[in-house]
C-alpha cells in the first residue's frame, strides 16, 4: 500500500474549512462474537463510514462510470454475486465467484486464496483490476477531487487533506464494510429463546445436530465452519476435494497455493461463512454449484482423491464412501442452514445505496 502515492496535489484555489474531528462510530458486538479487528491507523467514524458507503455505491471508481462495487456484490444476494463469475465493466468474466462481504471485522485474511492480509489492502484491486472496475488509481482520484461532495467528505473523514488517494479511499470504504454486521437470523434469535420466543423446527434440529457432530451418520461440517461465524477464524485453508489431481500443472487456480507459492498448499481456498448460505448461490470458489443440494450432494457421492486434500476429508469422507447422512438427513441439514440467513441483516437500508 505505500507504493500507492498516486495523487497528493495541492490546489491553492480550494477553499479550507476547520472542520471539528471525525465522530467516533463504536461497533455493535454480537453475544458471543470475538473481538473485531480494527485497525488502530483506521478506526471507525460516522464521517468515515458515511464516506465508504457512498464510495461503495457510486461507480465514480469505475472506467466507464458505469460499475460499484454492489455490482458484484448485491444486499438481496448477501452482498455477493448471483452470477458464477462476476463480470467486469468490460464484458470479461473473473475466475472466482464473489464473495460475500458481512462480518469482515473478523477475517484474519481476505479472498479465497488469503493473498490479502487486510481490507483495506484488498479493496485496491478491484478499481485497478482490468476484469473488474479497470481504472488505474491515478485517475480514480482525480476524479473523486473534481466532486466537491467528496471534497468535503474526505475533509470530515480525514481532516483537512488534499491528497484524496487510493489509501484514504480504501479505509473509508473498509470502515463502511466493517460495519456491516450479521447475527440476527433464525438460528441467533432462537439461541435467545427466552427474549425472541424463537424457536427451530423438529427438522431444523435434527439438522443442527448432523451439522456439528462428529458420527458416521452427521455431516462434520463444524470442523470448517464451527465458529460462531461458521467460517474458520484460525484462517485455516482447506482442500475438500472438489477436483482429482496428481500433479500441480492440472489445476486452474492453485488457491492458497498461488499465495504461498508452495506444493503443499495447491488447490487449497478459505472455509468461507455459512451465514446467510442460503442467499449467496452459486456455491464454491468458481461457483460451479447452483444449489445447496448440489453442495450436499457433492460431499455424499463426489468428493475425490489429490495430495493435498484436507484430512478430515480422507477419514470422514473418502473412508466410509462419502458423507452418510440419516434419512431424511440431507433436507434437514438444509433446513438447519436455511436458519443461518439473517433478513434484518439483508433488508438494513443502511447499507443500501444513498443515493
């Protein structure tokens, strides 16, 4: 990110106004969540979010003044993409399905393959990737000086500065992600009984127990997404076993292998949340599943065999010939992952476009 210096230009004729410090914004921690990762150069504001979420919205970062962000990553769609590969403002397809942002306060890294150790650092990309938004930064800032709302946002954000630049564009955007919190679905609400009089269906139960035990006839699904934010917060990248392979050279995207640059982490993508699961098809890092059918499915007949693939895989599925579910286990699993879609969530028009 210190390479980014693409801007600071000094323009006498602007006019300076003493505005008062950023508001502190303080975040809403859900019963049971860890504590947020806040950076301490890029602390949360209400002047700071406000700016992120218009920067967010506005396709001003974009080659043709045509795309934001929420293109590929839509509010009815959990904020990621219904198409299996998001298309850019050039009419090319990208290589992985967008993935879903909500609870990124929380991720120890960003994107399937990790390559990105923090927010702000991944949402360079995309405004100068040249399948996404292709619009180098340079231009992207020039354009944002040129808006005297933003002028002045920046200013309330940041304090009087001239030099609007990817850096203090992509902290604001991340200050608006940051905010952007799910735990109120079916499954949060029926955790508190007592207060929500909420409670799960004979089939949503049987499923919350095939999801996280640990018998030959359950689904082990908690030994990758067993958090309370059913990811893996120890960012623990896994192979499981989507593809047969013998030799690295066969597969089209080496996922956190192509971050590491080593053998041994080939074929391997992040155990991404099942909040919200239900909303945010097509399912997997190419998005190659349309249903979560498909998914269990794949996991009962398909899962195959590669060098890397995940140990638990080998011994709780390949073992014992794929995923042993009870009867009627498959439509109550779904079921139980139905209860993790969280409406309030999805339906917050403070995330929605202000525009």
């Amino acid at each position: 990110m210190a390479c980014e210096k693409d801007l600071p230009m000094d323009d006498p004729s602007d006019e300076q106004v003493n505005y008062p410090p950023a508001t502190p914004f303080e975040l809403e921690i859900p019963e049971g969540f860890p504590p947020p990762k806040i950076p301490t150069d890029n602390p949360l504001t209400v002047e700071g979010i406000a700016l992120g979420r218009h920067l967010f919205w506005d396709p001003i970062l974009s080659k043709d003044n045509k795309m934001n962000c929420a293109g590929c990553h839509a509010p009815n769609a959990a904020f990621t993409d219904i198409n299996r590969r998001s298309i850019g403002v050039d009419g090319i397809a990208g290589k992985r399905n967008s993935m879903a942002l909500f609870n990124l306060a929380w991720s120890p890294s960003f994107l399937w393959d990790g390559s990105e150790e923090t927010l702000e650092a991944q949402i360079l990309n995309p405004v100068r990737d040249p399948v996404e938004m292709h619009l180098d930064w340079k231009t992207a800032s020039e354009k944002l000086r040129t808006e005297p709302t933003y002028k002045k946002m920046f200013a309330q954000a940041f304090g009087i500065i001239t030099d609007i630049d990817s850096l203090t564009t992509a902290k604001a955007i991340a200050q608006f992600l940051r905010t952007m919190v799910s735990a109120g679905s079916k499954y949060d609400k029926a955790l508190n009984a007592r207060e929500t009089g909420v409670q799960l269906s004979d089939s949503e139960l049987n499923g919350f127990t095939i999801f996280f035990n640990d018998s030959k006839k359950d689904g082990h699904c908690q030994h990758c997404h067993g958090s309370i934010l059913f990811s893996n917060t120890d960012d623990y990248f896994r192979n499981n076993g989507l593809d047969a392979w013998d030799n690295i050279n066969e597969l089209t995207d080496l996922g956190f292998g192509g971050h590491t640059g080593l053998d041994r982490d080939a074929g391997k993508f992040k155990a991404v949340t099942l909040r919200n699961i239900e909303l945010s098809a097509p399912y997997m890092h190419d998005g190659r599943f349309q249903t979560l059918e498909e998914v269990v499915d794949f996991y009962i007949d398909d899962v195959k065999q590669s060098p890397t693939l995940d140990p638990i895989m080998k011994t709780d599925f390949l073992q014992v010939g794929g995923l042993r579910l009870p009867e009627n286990g498959k439509e109550d699993l779904i079921a139980f992952l139905k209860t993790l879609t969280d409406w309030d969530f999805v339906n917050d028009t403070s995330f929605h476009s202000p525009f």
